[in-house]
C-alpha cells in the first residue's frame, strides 16, 4: 500500500476458520489507503459487507441462492452468460 498500488488489503490471521469454529471472535483487518478518499469511504463499506457474509454463511453452513440478472442456459462458452 505504501507503494500506492492498492487501495484495500485484508488481513485474515492465521487460524481464522479454526477460531471462527471454536466460537472465538479473531479479527479481520481492513487496511485503506485514504488517499484515495471516494474509493476507500465507498469501497471500505462494501468489503465490510462482503466479508461479514462470506462469514455469517460460513458459519450457518449455508449458502444462499442469488437470483443472477443472466440466463446461464441459452449459450455456451465463449459467451456464457446473456444479461437479461
């Protein structure tokens, strides 16, 4: 981040998942480069918000199912996915 190549790096310590499942609370830690000042209030909030997801849905063991604005079935790779 000094280097000013990055805006966001997120930390997640050693034996996260470990303590996560043993009912601990280990941190993660969100590190911003402020400088960038739209981008860091903006994207802190939605790295907060994906990371605090991933992690309630880990902890439920469930995942849930998200209604895509694509149709997957109608084509094939090279061009998978048809925005509706």
């Amino acid at each position: 981040m000094d280097e000013g190549l990055d805006t966001f790096a997120l930390d997640i310590p050693p034996n996260f998942q470990r303590d996560l499942l043993a009912g601990r609370s280990p941190v993660i830690q969100l590190n911003v480069d402020a400088t960038r000042m739209t981008q860091a209030f903006t994207g802190s909030g939605y790295v907060q918000n994906i990371v605090s997801g991933e992690v309630t849905e880990f902890l439920q063991r469930y995942r849930a199912e998200s209604d895509l604005p694509i149709d997957r079935e109608r084509n094939e790779w090279p061009t998978a996915f048809v925005i509706d």
